[in-house]
C-alpha cells in the first residue's frame, strides 16, 4: 500500500490521494505545443466548446419537451417556444449550434487533410475523428426526429428505407429499427433515447480516444517540422523558452486558442440572435402527417454531398456509391501513401487532389438540393464520379511522391 503522510494542505490531501500534481502535468503544463501553427489549429478547442454548449442547452430543453407523437411538436413549438421563458434561446442555440458544429468538423477535417495531420502516427487520431464523424451524423439525425414535425416523419421513413438494402429487400430490418411498420411512437422513443443518452454517451467516450491518441504524437505543425518534444521541452524547462519550439498547452495555447473560442462566439450568437432560420426547415413546422408525402425531402446541408452520392445512381449501385463514400475515408492514413506530413502545397499533385476533393464535395453538397434531372443530374452525375475516381487514384499519384 502506498504511503500516506498528514496533508499540510487541502492541495496536498487530494494530491496523495489523486495525483492531480502528475495529471496536471501530463495534460496540461507539460503537455507541449509546436509554436509554428495558426489559427485552424483552434478548430479542436471550438468543436470542444460547441459540443458543450449542445449538451447544456439540450438538458434545458429536456426539461419541456415531450417524447411523445401527440404533444412532441405542441411541446416544442407552443411550450417551448412560446411559454417558458427564454425556451425560444435554448432552442436556437441547440438547432444552431447543430449546424454550425458541421461546418466547424468539415474545416477541421480538411485542416488534417491539408497538412496530412493523420499518418506517421497520427492515424488513430483521424480514425477516432471519423468515428466521431459518424457519431455526430447519428446524433443529428436523431435530433431532427424529436420535434416530430413533417420533415422528421418523412426524413425518418426515407433513411430507415434506405435500411432494405434496395435490391437485397431487407424489409423486416427496417421495420425492426422502426419498431413498428411506419415512423411512430417506437420509433420516436428510441430515437429520443439514442438522441438523449446513448449517442452523447458513445461521442463522450469518442472525444476522450481523440484526445488521448494526441497526446503520444502531439499536434503537428504548419511547417511539417518533425519537431523532438523531449529535447525542445527541456530547453523550455531550462528557461530558454525563446529557442524552444514548443510552448505549455496550459495557460500558454490555451490562452490563444480561447482567443479564437471568443470570436467564434461572436460568430455563433450572432446567428443564434439575428439568423436562425438556416438551422430550421420552414416544413417543420407543420405537424408530422402520414397522409401528405412533403414535395421535396432534403436531408439537412451537412448530409447533401453524401445524399447526392447516392441519387444519381440505380438502387443497388447508388447505395453502394454510398456506402463508399461512407467508409473510404477512413482508410485516408492508408490510402495516402507517401510519408510527407507538410502542407499540400508543397506536395505536387497532391495538392491537385486536395483542391479537387474539396471542390467535388462543394459541387455535390450543391447538387444534392437541385432537382434530380437535366443538367442538375448532369453535374450531380459527374461529381459523384469524380469523388470515387479521386480515392482511388490517391494511392496511386501519392506513392510516387518525392520527399518534401
Ligand atoms: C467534436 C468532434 C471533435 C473534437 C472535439 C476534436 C478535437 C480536437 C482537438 C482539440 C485537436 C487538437 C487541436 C487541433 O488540431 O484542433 C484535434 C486534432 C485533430 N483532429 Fe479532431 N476533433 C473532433 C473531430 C474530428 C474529426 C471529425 C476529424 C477527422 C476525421 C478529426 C481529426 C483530427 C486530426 C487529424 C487532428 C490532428 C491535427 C494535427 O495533428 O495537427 N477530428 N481534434
């Protein structure tokens, strides 16, 4: 048994007990930071930051909203909404929040992409990062079924389809997720319960594997410097802080980093207060309804370029364009074959790809809200293409790559 001596401090009691002195340390006055990054590199600290802000506002909503078909939209739009004080804020800042968090992971992750953040050691940092990927898109949706209004209803029946596998006729799988043989108070119990409870739970335990597959492998730089921590860190230690290249992530970066947070709050409150229409489909806000099939069903924008990789095909072929498009960006640690974790620019044709990727995902995100026919379906069509054509020739134009 360990050693035990009478505390001088309350400090020192939870010390012996906790090691919080050693903590500290490994997470944060002695976990090192690169000097060389820039401000993509806050994106981790702000996606942190959002997700708490859904967790709060999501538990003050919890409090009103009612999982049930009869009063879920009435509890959300009439008691929420309009009768407890300040429900309409939480609610914006859950919905916009929803969005935004998106577009914060989609910079996030082509930041990795651009400085090949995810290979020679970092590659269950980007692994965990998809996980968590997939994870948010589960937490969405489930989301977008609870106010239980017409896209919810139908949104929920198109995805759940998708579940029969086309050609495979898988019908009994889709009524067993659904519970019952159409979206109905199963269903929205069990989305309410994965919305609530089990996908927060996964995207909690995911955040702390992200965080951890960090810590050996540190971030890496905008030079793509291979940087040694434990020589640079001693001469930090030692008082040389101005040749070191690193700096504590505790209360050095964290500072900057919480620089950005705040004018990302800017940013976010902004839109929470003037311009939060773009987070709410106007369709809605009419009650779910079996009988009246809504004109157009679009998935929210996050969800279009990976919508669109399935419509321009057949049944069975599109759902597998799908599932690739799905599953292939995992294997980006794998697929990139070439060692040079620096900045696409300065990595010949794979900035080429870089740029096209990023462009082809735009073009399809696009196309995912036109009509599905003429030169819509034409774009739509090519896009696709592009996408699938520009995995498979990564391996190929990064395995000839010269050292950079
Ligand atoms: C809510 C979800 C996420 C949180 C809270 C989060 C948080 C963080 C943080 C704090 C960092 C370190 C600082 C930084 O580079 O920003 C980081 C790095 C990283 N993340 Fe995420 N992340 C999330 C999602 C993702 C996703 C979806 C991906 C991509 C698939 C991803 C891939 C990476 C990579 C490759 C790095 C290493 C960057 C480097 O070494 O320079 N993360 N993340």
């Amino acid at each position: 048994m360990a050693h035990f001596t009478k505390a001088t401090s309350i400090h020192d009691w939870f010390n012996q007990r906790l090691g919080i002195d050693t903590v500290n340390r490994v997470l944060a006055t002695e976990y090192w930071i690169p000097k060389n990054i820039n401000f993509l590199w806050a994106m981790g600290m702000i996606l942190a930051v959002t997700f708490g802000l859904l967790l709060v506002s999501g538990i003050f909503l919890l409090m009103y909203y009612q999982p049930n078909i009869h009063t879920a939209f009435d509890s959300v739009n009439y008691t929420i909404m309009q009768q407890v004080d300040f429900g309409w804020l939480w609610r914006h800042i859950h919905a916009v929040s929803a969005s935004v968090i998106f577009l914060i992971i989609y910079i996030h992750m082509f930041t990795g992409i651009y400085y090949g953040s995810y290979k020679n050691g970092r590659e269950m940092i980007w692994i965990s990062g998809m996980l968590l990927f997939v994870a948010f898109s589960a937490e969405a949706f489930s989301g977008y079924m609870l106010p239980w209004g017409q896209m919810s209803y139908w949104a929920g029946m198109v995805i759940t389809n998708l579940f029969s596998l086309g050609g495979l006729h898988l019908n009994g799988l889709v009524e067993w997720i659904r519970g019952d043989y159409i979206p109905s108070q199963a269903f929205l119990d069990r989305f309410f319960m994965l919305h609530v409870l089990l996908i927060p739970l996964i995207i909690i335990a995911l955040i702390g594997l992200h965080f951890g597959a960090l810590r050996i492998p540190h971030v890496n730089n905008q030079d793509g410097e291979e940087i040694d921590f434990d020589v640079e860190s001693k001469k930090y230690l030692a008082g040389d802080k101005a040749n070191s290249k690193v700096i504590r992530f505790m209360n050095d970066f964290l500072s900057k980093d919480m620089a950005v947070v705040a004018i990302y709050l800017v940013f976010l409150f902004y839109l929470v207060f003037w311009n939060f229409g773009f987070a709410m489909d106007p369709i809605n806000f009419d009650p779910a309804n079996g009988l009246q099939t809504p004109r157009d069903i679009y998935p929210e924008w996050y969800f279009l370029w990976s919508y669109e990789m399935l419509r321009p095909f057949s049944t069975n072929f599109g759902l597998m364009t799908f599932a690739f498009a799905q599953g292939i960006m995992f294997l980006l640690p794998f697929l990139d074959r070439s060692k040079n974790a620096v900045a696409a620019s300065r990595r010949g044709w794979f900035q080429v790809w870089f740029w096209l990727l990023l462009v082809d995902m735009i073009a399809l995100s696009a196309m995912g809200k036109m009509p599905p026919s003429g030169i819509w379906y034409d774009i739509g069509f090519t896009a696709a293409s592009l996408f699938i054509a520009l995995w498979v020739a990564l391996p190929i134009i990064t395995i000839f790559e010269k050292k950079a």
